[in-house]
C-alpha cells in the first residue's frame, strides 16, 4: 500500500532509527516517536469534530513540529496545506478560505495574520497555537479513545498552492500515491539508503522541502537535518556536526556559499558529503562548475514541480553520466516533447513544451475544473507549461516558461539564455531577462542585475558584454541594477514581477 502511514509503521516496526534532528534544541525524533505522534494528533483532530479528508493548514517556519505535523496530518487520513509564510495577507486570506481548512495550525510569532486574514471568512476556522520546538504539544491522557479512518493511496493528502505569480494562486491536490511517488523516485534516482542523512533547509511549505527532504527518507529510511532556516554562517557546520551524506539547495542557496568562506576555512570537514541535489528553478552552468570546483561536491541538477510532488527529471547518480545545463533525464515517470500547436510530440532536438505522466503527478486543481482541463490530458499526460527539447540521450534542455517567453520582432528568445550570458560577467551575481513592450518589435527586453557585494558595473559596460555574448538583437535594451531579485518560496525567480521593479 503506497500511502504515509504505510511508510511509517514499517519503518516504526524495524530497529529504533533515527528520522529527524532539530539542531536549534538537539531534539531527536525516532520512527516511533514519529507514528505515536501521528496517531496522537489524528485522535486530537477526531476530537475536535475534524472527519476523514478535512483540510488542515499550517502557518509555521521549519521545526520539530513543524515536520511532524506536516507527515501526522497525511497519515491521520486528513489533508495537509501548508501556508506560504511570505504570502501577502490578501493572498493568506484566499487560501484559508478556498482550501475549506477546518484547523490551522501556527505559532506565537505568525497567529496574528492567522487571525487577521481569518477575519473576513464566515465560517468557523480551529486556529490552534503551538511552540514549533516542543517535544510534545498534547495531553495524551486526554485525547479521546477514537481508531484514526482506514485510507488507500488514491485518498488525498496534501493540498499545495502554486505562488500566483500570473493570478490567484491554484491548490494542486496529491494523493497518497502521488505524494508518496515522489519521495520513492527519489530515493531510487540518487541511490539513497537507510545509511543517508540529508541537510533540510528548504522550507517546508515548498514541495521540495516536504517531498525530497522529509517524505523521501521514509522511504528509503534515512533521517533528516532540520534547521530553523537556511543561514550561510552555520551551513557547513550543521553539515559537519550531523554527519550529512547529501544536501539539497537551490541555485540561489549555491550562489550564496560560493560568495561565503570555504568551510575548510573554519575547520569543517565536508568530505563525507556524496553529492548536493539542485532544483526548483535553472541551474546556471558558470554556478554548477564553481560549486563543485570550490567544494569538490558533485551536483546532480533535477527538475521538479508543484504538481510532480517535486521529482520529474534528474541527472544519474554516476558523475560520468551527467550534463551540465540539463536537469536529466525522466526517473519514474514517463516524459516527452510536443508540438504546442498540434500536440504531436517533436522529434529530438526539436524545440516544444514538455509533457510528463506517471504515478506522482497530481490528480487536479483543487475546485478549478477548466485550469486541470488545460493541464491534465484524458490519458494522464500533464502539460508542464515549460519549453525545452531532448537531446538523443533522454536528456532534457530546458530553455523557459511558455508564459515568460519573449518575442521580440517575431522571434523567441529564452530569457534563461540572457541570464546565463549576463551571470559570466565577473561582477554580476544574479540576473533576469523579461520582456517589454516595443512598439517596434512587439516585445523587447529588459534585465534585472544584482552586482556581487564590492563590485560596480555600469549598464553600459554589461551591455557592451552583452553584445559579445548575445549579438546585438538579444542584448537587453534595458539593464537595471536592483538589490535582489524577487523570487517564490522555491528560489525560483517571479519574471514577470520584474516589470513591477
């Protein structure tokens, strides 16, 4: 039986093993403290009228608790939904009341804009405040004597928002199945075993934080790391202290320790470190040799979304055997190229939008039949939105959004290609292209450039690099220089917010 609870209770059933360390408080959560607590806070939520498949939300930065109400929910046989805590409070508000969560779980530090974006539904939502850190957070003597409801695989368990970036945010529903697809393809893709110990400081109301750090090693019965956040200063000696055989970052995460001291520096001994994992948004070649010529950690690039509970793509596990500037190859699920106009699928090397279908692939939109219309095909090929082709090998190239194209005079430019021609100039940290409207072309292009601290760099001077890299027709017609780019939960960069800057 492919659900949560089948998971734990095997895992609780073996030799007492570790599954999650909290470093802020030392705190150590075994598998068996893991199913208690599951099955406490299914009888807790039974208590307070909650049934089978209700909705339950959580507004908290990663913890103990966080952690083990995230799994508790799904194993209970409810639905988790867990609450982007950058979200504005409009779109907090839409959430709560469009997912119909029955209880919200929060902290001291988040339960006034719990409250506040509650204000205007009508309907009785169970806000319950707790400490993130505390071992325990109910009186078992009084939880009610009730048996948690039978669940299969194909019942919902997580309930995931997309970011909204292009309208309101849409709530991608995961089955039991699906969610548990995700942490088996990862498993299996990277070779991970009960020995393996993963750094989580990817949040976890991110699909990556919950399915590749914290649903994966149930399967495969690894433990997990879980700092508050992700911080540069204590990065490597969390890895050091626990003994991390595998982190998983995304590139802006990597371009910050590239900019921070070499943890050898410091007296930190990374060299029980396998590999570091990358996803959720481009990995720009110029950053992936740096990291690796900097740490000696191969990185395996993949490629996951929201609605593939995370894992679609990825690189082998045999170093030989990757590409640079690819997210691999389809694991688990199958994959393919189409034509956008007639959805035949493209031979390879032939640009189009790629296409994906297998057991972690969402079931739909929550209450948004015309959206999973579009999305999902009758024979559970889903539409990814994203452009790229395959080479001979399997190994997809992806060159952008179908969203975030830009046409410029009739034709396409990827805007991924003028950031990564941009971020090989010395004094450039990050950059992002979007188009802009022209009245000649129709659309040209603007980019967006973060300077890398004590650096200076005149628009000019990158646009004349531009041009070297570029040609002229794809160099940016205008350069700004912002402080930070503004990015979603994942580290992946909102474009079209930068015609806002």
């Amino acid at each position: 039986m492919r659900t949560i609870r089948h998971y734990v209770d095997q895992r609780a059933a073996e030799p007492p093993a570790t599954w999650l360390i909290a470093p802020e408080t030392g705190a150590i959560m075994t598998y068996a403290q893991l199913q208690r607590e599951s099955r406490d806070l299914g009888r807790h939520l039974l208590g307070l009228g909650l049934h089978k498949g209700d909705k339950v939300a959580l507004m908290l930065h990663n913890s103990y608790q966080t952690a083990r109400l995230l799994i508790g929910v799904m194993y209970s046989g409810f639905m988790v939904a867990p609450l982007n805590l950058l979200a504005q409070p409009s779109q907090l508000a839409y959430v709560l009341e469009h997912s119909d969560s029955r209880a919200v779980f929060t902290s001291a530090e988040y339960a006034g804009r719990v409250n506040a974006a509650l204000a205007g539904i009508g309907r009785d939502i169970k806000v319950i405040t707790i400490n993130p850190d505390a071992l325990e957070i109910f009186d078992r003597a009084s939880l009610p004597d009730v048996a948690l409801p039978e669940i299969s695989e194909a019942d919902d368990a997580l309930l995931m928002y997309t970011s909204g970036t292009t309208g309101k945010p849409k709530g991608c529903v995961l089955s039991n199945r699906s969610v548990v697809a995700g942490g088996e393809y990862t498993s299996a893709a990277h070779e991970l075993t009960a020995k393996d110990r993963v750094l989580c400081a990817m949040p976890l109301y991110h699909i990556n934080g919950q399915i590749v750090t914290t649903v994966a090693p149930l399967v495969h019965g690894g433990s997990v790391v879980m700092p508050h956040r992700f911080s540069v200063s204590n990065y490597w000696e969390l890895v050091t202290r626990h003994r991390c055989t595998w982190i998983n970052v995304v590139p802006t995460m990597i371009n910050y320790l590239l900019q921070a001291p070499h943890p050898c520096d410091r007296g930190h001994d990374i060299s029980h470190v396998k590999f570091c994992r990358s996803a959720s948004a481009p990995l720009p070649p110029e950053l992936h040799r740096a990291f690796e010529e900097k740490f000696h950690i191969g990185i395996i690039e993949t490629f996951g979304m929201t609605e593939t509970n995370a894992p679609c793509f990825t690189n082998p596990y045999d170093r030989s055997k990757r590409k640079i500037g690819s997210p691999g190859t389809a694991f688990g699920n199958e994959a393919k190229v189409i034509d956008p106009a007639t959805g035949k699928e493209q031979p390879r090397g032939t640009p189009g939008e790629l296409m994906v279908r297998g057991d972690n692939v969402m079931t739909g939109y929550y209450k948004d039949p015309e959206s999973t219309a579009m999305t999902l095909e009758p024979d559970g090929w889903m539409h990814t939105g994203d452009l790229g082709y395959m080479d001979d090998d399997g190994f997809v190239f992806v060159t952008g959004r179908s969203k975030e194209l830009i046409i410029k005079g009739g034709e396409n430019i990827a805007p991924r290609e003028i950031d990564e021609a941009l971020m090989k100039h010395p004094a450039v940290l990050e950059a992002a292209a979007v188009g802009i409207p022209d009245a000649d072309y129709g659309q040209d292009i603007m980019a967006c450039v973060v300077l890398k601290p004590g650096t200076d760099c005149t628009a000019e001077a990158l646009a004349a690099f531009s041009q070297q890299e570029l040609g002229k027709f794809k160099t940016p017609k205008t350069i700004k220089f912002v402080s930070e780019l503004p990015k979603g939960p994942s580290g992946k960069v909102q474009r079209l917010k930068l015609l806002d800057t």
